[in-house]
C-alpha cells in the first residue's frame, strides 16, 4: 500500500486538522527560502499536535550536520530529508547519529539513477521531485515515465506538484520500489495550510 506524506506544515491547529486524516508522514521545512519555514523557534505544539503514529520528517537543504542534529532532538523528529547537494559521507554521517534518511533528488529527462549507487548504503530513502531552479521545489512535476528506469532496490517517495487529479495515474506507477507520495502545495488554501478535507479525500483513495 502506497503511503502519504504531507509536507510544509506550519500552523499547529491545521497539523492537528491533518493528523486526523491519518498521513504516515508530516513534513516539516527548515529551510528559510521556502514559504513553509517553520522558523527557528516556532511553537512546540506545532510537533506535539502530531499523532503518535504519524512520523515527523524535517526537510533541510545544506545545512550542517551538527545543527541537524541539534534540531532533530529538540523537535523529536524521527526522520530528515535532504533536499540540497549534500554528499554520501555528510548522509552517513547522520544515519550513525540514529537518524532515518531521506535523499531528495532532482530529476529531468537527462538524469541517471546510476548516480544515487554511493547512496544506497547511507540512506533509508530517496526521494525523486522535479529539477527546478527554484530553492525547495518548483511545485511541478517530472516526466514519471522516467521512473521505468530506476531499477535500484530503494524505496523511494514521489514528489513533485502532485494533486488529487493525478490519482489514476499515480496508481499506474509500476515499480516495486514506490513507497510513498508527497504532497504539498496543491492541497493548500495558503502556504503552509492544507485544505484537511482534500487531504481526507486523497488519502481514502490512495489507501484504497
């Protein structure tokens, strides 16, 4: 079964909102370029609204390791994605340190999943969105068909402008390695807020 991030949460009452739409997965940005930044010291109850069994990832772009670190303990977060050019040494580093690691990639019709191999002992996961000059994320999507080449034993979470219209063609991804989805800027009412009802819908179905 397909799982389902919810990334660029910022507003504790709508992090509460979305827990009950039961997610795997609530993403929280700790890059200060994107419009979703948590900030660098927001209110606690931003993570504590999480349920449970719903695990906190935060999203860093090169930042260093030992601030990671620092913020992964102080905001009981249980995974990290990197979202920058961070090397395969600056990963292993962090997995040593306890944590799960999520390697984001950025992919065009040019790009070889033969160079994510010094990646695979150092990370948990990947995470393939779209190439884009725009720091943090375009909100658009990659050619999907490109995932036919990824032959690497992986999983990997597919992110990348995705709304509920792409349901079919989500489900029609043939590849052992889909993990999970990550959804973000199409199911919001503003940056940072997500529209709970949405979420709902596109995580019954998904599920389903």
């Amino acid at each position: 079964m397909i799982k389902v991030k919810v990334c660029g949460m910022c507003d504790p009452l709508n992090v509460k909102e979305i827990g009950e739409t039961k997610p795997d997965f609530m993403g929280f940005i700790f890059f200060s370029g994107s419009p979703r930044y948590v900030g660098e010291d927001p209110d606690l109850t931003l993570y504590h609204n999480v349920p449970h069994n719903v695990k906190k990832i935060g999203v860093f772009m090169n930042e260093g390791n030992h601030k990671i670190l620092n913020l992964s303990i102080r905001n009981g977060l249980d995974m990290i994605q990197l979202h920058g050019n961070e090397s395969p040494v600056s990963c292993l580093q962090l997995k040593l340190a306890g944590l799960s690691v999520i390697k984001a990639f950025n992919i065009d019709q040019k790009f070889n999943f033969d160079n994510l191999r010094p990646f695979m002992p150092v990370c948990d996961y990947f995470l393939f969105d779209a190439k884009s000059e725009k720091p943090g994320g375009s909100g658009c999507k990659f050619n999907w068909g490109k995932l036919t080449e990824y032959k690497l034993d992986k999983p990997f979470f597919l992110s990348g402008g995705i709304s509920s219209e792409d349901m079919g063609e989500i489900k029609s991804i043939e590849n052992s390695s889909f993990f999970a989805v990550d959804i973000n800027s199409r199911f919001e009412i503003a940056p940072g807020i997500k529209n709970a009802e949405a979420v709902n819908n596109f995580i019954m179905e998904i599920k389903n």
